[in-house]
C-alpha cells in the first residue's frame, strides 16, 4: 500500500472515529439535560386596584351619594405552556408564555360616552404575557416542591370597557350600548410561585402551585369600536375625537383638539396583580 493511501486511510478512520465521538458525547449530553413542557390553568383574584375607574350612585331620600369602587384586572383565569431546562438537580431554566383573560367589574358610572351620563358600565382586561424564570427545588425525588420567580412582560394586554345607557326623557326611550378598547404598550413586571411536582412516570409528571404576580398596564391609547342606538349601528356617526383618544405624561388643558383628531387625556395606571392557584401536566424528555 503506497504512503498516499495509507495516510487517506488514515484520515477517514480518523474521520468515523470524531463522528462516533459527537454522537456519544451528544447523546450523552441529551440523555444528561433534562428538558420538559409544562401545560396548566389557574384561576387568580386581583390584589391591587383602581379607584378612579367607575363609581356606584345611590339616593337614601335625603341626598345622593357617590361612591368609588375599586377596579382590579387580575381576577380571572391563565393558560399558560411553559419549556424549561434544568440545568442541575436543583436549579432549572424556564421560558413560559400565558394568556390572562379577566373577569368583568360592574357598577353604575360615568363614562366617556357619548350622549351619556349616568350608564351601567362594566370593564375587564386580557393579556398575553412571556415569562422568563428561574426554579429552585430540592430534588427529593418523586414529590418534589419548587419555587419559581421570573419577570413577566405583557406584550399585548388589552382593556374592554362597556357601557349600556338608557335615555328615558325621550319618546320613545333610546337605549344605547357602547365599548371603548384600551391598547398600546407594555405591561413589566415580576412572578413567582410555590408548588410541588407529583412524578407520575419518567416522561409525565403532574403540578399543583400558588403564583403571585405584580403588574400594571398603562394604555396609550383608546377607540370606542362598537357603539349601536335602538339596535342600529351608530359607529359612523361619531367623530374622531368622539372615537379615539390618546394619553400622555403631559397634556395641555387649554388646548383646543378639533373633531378631526384624537382626544388626549392622562395616562392611568391599570393594576393586573394577583394571586391564585394553577395545576397541569408537565411532559418531561
């Protein structure tokens, strides 16, 4: 066999031998990390509220009363899949993606509405939200408990609110329905939970935890995208500063916004924290 052919020869088995060796090590590694997919629901109750949002009315008789009612948008219920890694046996990496959807607030209140006053008026909000964390847990085996905190980032939280009015000085009465969505921004803020993990068998185990979190949401701007009188669609007629407002750190209260433009107001904080329960599955591989 000539020099040439041997030292190709070479090379080739030098060349099976580093493949045989990334597929062991690769193998290796896969069969080391541990990554899984986590599925689950919670049902969550607000924690922190808004009292410039609606106000209930009363009259005893003598006089009317005012009153404020606390607005919170975290009462409601999560879906959330989550991929994690962990990177020992104690402390693992997770990446979770939710959707909040919020239950309704009602009360009687005055609204931005147009040709309103006094409605009844009820308001909630949604978000989808990326949630990064770290978890901790002790690694005692097939019931294992655990503690997560993350930060929460809500990249599309949107807030419905809808008001019903009735004008009864007229004949025959007009009954009116409108929503206002509330959009644009982001929503920051932290996460954390403590739970336990049941092992059901090596690819499946099942969770129970309590999650906290605290966020708040600041719209940038809103649109009024229903609004029908008697049973017939009255959107058109309204005018753009009818229709749309925008809200700023700053405004000026002397300036005059023509009807062709939106209408600008101060920007509100929106609390979304709250505190609740979720359990679900988790597909481990």
């Amino acid at each position: 066999m000539s020099i040439f052919a041997l030292q190709k020869k070479q090379k080739h088995m030098k060349r099976q031998l580093l493949i045989l060796v990334l597929f062991l090590s690769v193998g290796g590694l896969m069969q080391a990390q541990n990554f899984y997919t986590r599925l689950g629901i919670g049902v969550s109750g607000g924690i922190a509220s808004n009292l410039d949002i609606l106000y209930s009315y009363s009259n005893n008789g003598s006089g009317r009363m005012v009153t404020v009612v606390p607005v919170g948008f975290g009462r409601g219920f999560t879906g959330v899949t989550a991929f994690g890694y962990n990177a020992s046996k104690y402390v693992g990496l997770e990446f979770g993606i939710s959707e909040f959807i919020g239950l309704p607030r009602y009360a009687d209140s005055v609204m931005k509405f147009p040709g309103g006053s006094a409605v009844q008026a009820h308001i909630k909000g949604n978000m989808l939200s990326l949630n990064p964390a770290i978890v901790i847990h002790p690694g005692l085996g097939d019931v294992d408990p655990y503690a997560r905190i993350g930060f929460i980032l809500g990249i599309r939280p949107t807030v419905n609110a809808t008001a019903d009015f009735t004008n009864a000085s007229v004949n025959p009465p007009e009954d009116a329905e409108a929503i206002r969505q509330y959009y644009g921004g982001v929503a920051a803020g932290m996460n954390a939970a403590l739970g336990v993990k049941w092992t059901v068998d090596p690819l499946i185990s099942l969770f129970a935890e309590f999650s906290f979190s605290s966020i708040s949401y600041s719209p940038r701007y809103s649109e009024v995208i229903y609004y029908e009188k008697n049973g017939v669609d009255q959107l058109s007629t309204l005018t753009v500063k009818q229709t749309k407002t925008e809200y700023y750190n700053n405004v000026h209260p002397d300036e005059v916004i023509p009807d062709t433009d939106p209408d600008k107001y101060l920007r509100k904080s929106l609390p979304f924290s709250n505190a609740g329960i979720a359990f679900g599955i988790m597909f481990n591989f």
